[in-house]
C-alpha cells in the first residue's frame, strides 16, 4: 500500500530536474559499451534511501558490465512526474512505485511486460495474491516486495488500565466490539480525550482497505471486463463506524479527521489519544520521537466476518517499456529483491517483505516495535479493491476523497455518500473504459 509520506514540492522539483537533466532511458551507452540503467527510488526515510543506495553500490562493484545510476524520486506527484517522463521519452529503466498507481500505466503501454523476464526463484518466493496486484490483463507489470497493514498504535498504558480485552491477529476486535470498546474508553479517560484518533487526510484507501475485512468491495467487474461501482451493506461497515466515532459517540477526535498521521502522534504521545489506527510503517516515527518513558503497543486493526483481511497496494518495481536494456534492468530487480536484501529493504522502511523466505527471517518476528504483529497479519493482506481499476486516480482525488471528508465530518449522511460514490465515480470509470 502506498503510505502516507512527508511530502516535499521543492523535493519533488528536484527530482523532476533531475531527470531531465540525465536524458532519455533509450539512449546510447557510452563508448567503453557499458550499458547505463537509470533506477528512479521513491525511498524517503534515511535508513531506506541508504538501504537503496547500498544494494545499488553493491551491484555496480560486481557488474561493471551493467552500472545502475540512482535517482532520488519522491511521492509527492510520482503520477504526474512518471507520466511526463514517459510522453517525454525520459522515463528511467527501473520505476519505484505502488501498485495502485500502475494500471493507467500498464493499459497505457508504458510500462514492460515481466512475464518471460523474472527468474522463477523470484516469481516463486512472491505469493499468487501479491502477483494479483500487479497484474493487468495478461501482463505483470511490476513486482511487489514491500507492503504494510493498517495496525491500531495504542498507548499501553492506557488499554492496561482500562481492564479491557487486548486484542490478537488470531482474535482482533470486530468492528462492533472496536466501537463499544472506544465509546467505554473515552468515557473513562475524561473530558477531551478521545480513545480513538482518525488522521484522514487521504481517507479513500483507509477506508477502502480496511473494508475488506467486513465484506466491502465498492468495485465489481462484470463479463465484458469493465468495471461499475457498487456500495453495499459491507461497504458501510468502516466508513460508518468511523462517522458514528466522531458524530455520535465522540469517541474519535473531530480535529484529527484532516490531517496527515504524522500531525496526530503529539496528540498520542500527550494521552490526548489511546489509539491511533496507521499504516505500519509509522512506527519508526513513534520509536524515534515518543517521549522517554512512553510505553506503547501495535495491536491488529479491527476484522470483520472474514477475518483481519485488508487490502494493500504494495510497492513495485517496475520497467520502463522503452527502456533499451529490459533484460539487465530485470535482472537488476532480481538482485534487490534477493530474500536477504529484501529483509534490508523491508527494515529500513519498516514495512513488511512480500517475499515468503523474507518473511521468515526472525528479525522481522520479533516483539519489540510490534514487529510480530505485522508478520501475523501478512497472510492476511490481499489486493486493494481498486487495485486494476483504470480511472482510480481520478475518482479517488475528485469524487471520493470530498466525499468521504464530508461524510466523516457530519456534513452528508450515508445516503449522499453513496448516491456520489456510486453515481458520480460510475461517470469517471466509463471514460475510462469506452
């Protein structure tokens, strides 16, 4: 799933220059015949930019042949910059991105088909439903190595006190006993504290993902292979205990609704907040900036019928289509994704490994910094529910982010979230699909 980042114009300025100022994938290698591969990384925090740098070092010392040129890209606009780059015939050879941000890109004809170019070590190692995320048609047109659930950040000594059930993997909360227990926690905490805070800045893929769990699936694609939009009973499940949080119970934090989830850990570490539902990758945040002393816990997000089941877009790595060198930049991704460089990857953006011999190392099983936690959800996580839908990116920013903003805040009830989910985003989808 592609998380919520500190984003950067200036930074993403930098790297729109910097690829132009590097010059189109498809050009001439230099005299000496050594082929130059350009790999774009989205990689922001430290500890992963240096992870990124260090394995491209590593190859370039044992490939002289074939020397990979790194280029720090950011978040921040990737869609726009990627699809400027491509029309532009600028593209790198190795795309860092999330696999809900690919499907344009795929149906598009910009991006390379991997299906005869990856190694079956590597095709093997990745499960069946992490390959369905970057799947389009019949074509793979990224491999997904990193992905992250959505976990609740609790505050210990606040759920110790209270007396109530801790939640498992194997036993979560439903989202019945999550919204009982809150309405109960604030109670006791006293006047403005809240047990819950929502940061939904970007509130369409928490509620989206999370929904699975309760049966939602908003996107249905019929036989002839388009897609409509759909809001049924299951749809309502998230979104709506969200809405009675904040508008009925007043157990979740009004003011957090429109921010991002680094804005709300001041909050948390304050007692303001006992919870904090985030993307899991947030916890290197909350082990460098709580307070000495401050004790806290990762606990699974609440599940529904079918279990702890959420969705992710995990992040790819993808090749250019125009890329001259598709055979050297596969191999390139194979070598990052390598089992013991994967878990290099996957520590130092605190994320989870799709590979299953990653998955497996014990430094990822381990019970500090809810580690564990994580690695029992990850059988769980299966495609965002947008996942191949082409026209996503459009709906999500003009029809449903406003809507689900207006619906969180009290300002539409149900029925008018539904009416412009359904009905406005079946306008957008069809452009999308003549």
């Amino acid at each position: 799933m592609r998380t919520q980042r500190p984003r950067g114009r200036l930074l993403a300025a930098a790297a729109a220059l910097a690829l132009l100022m590097t010059g189109c994938s498809d050009g001439p290698d230099r005299d000496d015949g050594t082929i130059r591969l350009r790999f774009q990384s989205l990689a922001w925090q430290k500890e992963s930019v240096d992870a990124n740098k260090e394995l491209v070092k590593e190859w370039n010392a044992t490939h002289p042949d074939v020397q990979v040129e790194y280029v720090q890209g950011s978040w921040d606009s990737v869609h726009d910059q990627l699809l400027t780059s491509f029309e532009g015939g600028e593209a790198p050879d190795i795309i860092h991105d999330a696999s809900d941000d690919l499907a344009d890109f795929a149906y598009g004809g910009y991006l390379a088909d991997l299906t005869e170019l990856l190694p079956e070590r590597l095709r093997s190692d990745i499960p069946r439903q992490s390959w369905e995320t970057t799947t389009f048609g019949d074509g793979v047109y990224g491999v997904p190595f990193l992905q992250e659930p959505r976990v609740l950040i609790a505050n210990a000594g606040i759920l110790e006190s209270s007396g109530i059930r801790i939640p498992t993997a194997e036993k979560p909360w439903s989202w019945e006993e999550f919204r009982q227990i809150t309405k109960n926690l604030t109670k006791r905490m006293g006047k403005g504290k809240y047990a819950v805070a929502w940061p939904l800045k970007e509130p369409v893929s928490v509620t989206l993902n999370l929904g699975l769990s309760a049966g939602g699936k908003l996107f249905h694609r019929g036989q002839d292979g388009k897609v409509t939009i759909d809001f049924g009973d299951g749809d309502g499940v998230v979104p709506g205990t969200i809405h009675d949080q904040v508008n009925v119970d007043g157990s979740a934090s009004r003011g957090t609704l429109g921010v991002g989830g680094s804005d709300a850990l001041p909050g948390f570490f304050g007692g303001k907040y006992a919870m904090v539902p985030l993307g899991f990758s947030y916890r290197q945040q909350i082990a460098q900036q709580a307070p000495e002393g401050f004790r806290w816990t990762v606990l699974p997000a609440p599940a529904g019928p079918d279990g702890p089941a959420q969705g992710v877009s995990p992040q790819t790595l993808s090749v250019s289509q125009d890329s001259a060198h598709k055979e050297e930049a596969a191999q390139f991704i194979d070598f990052m994704l390598r089992p013991q460089n994967m878990v290099r990857l996957a520590k130092g953006d605190w994320m989870l490994p799709t590979g299953t011999q990653a998955l497996e190392d014990p430094a990822l099983h381990t019970e500090k910094d809810g580690w564990a936690t994580g690695a029992d959800l990850a059988r769980h996580l299966r495609p965002a529910p947008a996942q191949s839908v082409r026209g996503y990116p459009e709906w999500k920013d003009k029809v449903a982010t406003p809507a689900y903003q207006e619906y969180y805040s009290g300002a539409i009830d149900e029925k008018e979230l539904r009416e412009r989910l359904v009905e406005d985003g079946n306008l957008v989808l069809a452009r999308y699909q003549r």
